[in-house]
C-alpha cells in the first residue's frame, strides 16, 4: 500500500516568471515547497489547492514580491480549509 505519508516533500523551482510560477504550483503535491527565482507579476489569481510553502530563494531582499496587475486576491485556496504559509 502507498501513501502520501511514504514520501518527502519537495522543493520545486519555480521561474521565471507567472508561467513558471504557475507551472511549479501545479506540479507541485501537498507539503512540497515551491521556491521562487525572482518577483512575479500576476495577470489573474493564481488557484493552490493544497498546502504549499512559497518561498523566495534571496530572503530579507527587499524587491521579492510577487504582485497582481489586476483588481482582487492574488491567491484562492481551492480547498475547504485554508493553509497559507508563505
């Protein structure tokens, strides 16, 4: 028998860019970790359906954001219970 408790998390890097931030999301299953390269500039919420870490790769550098050009939420969760740790 296989479980998700059989396995470690991992961590994916993401970039550049929204595609590339969007792509690792998606790849990425429950408790991995996705790193970004650099800021994102999103042009639509972005949808995480399991719990997730993001991360930047250069912390406590001032220019790492990851913002919208858009008017709403950056991030919905998909899931019924929300956990953002980002």
């Amino acid at each position: 028998m296989f479980s998700s408790m059989d396995t470690a998390a991992a961590t994916i890097i993401a970039g550049p860019g929204e595609s590339g931030f969007r792509a690792a999301v998606g790849a990425a299953q429950p408790g991995d970790t996705v790193v970004l390269t650099n800021s994102v500039d999103l042009q639509a919420m972005v949808v995480i359906d399991k719990g997730l870490t993001i991360r930047f790769d250069r912390p406590n550098v001032y220019y790492n954001a990851i913002r919208g050009n858009f008017e709403g939420a950056l991030f919905i969760s998909g899931r019924t219970e929300s956990f953002w740790k980002i």
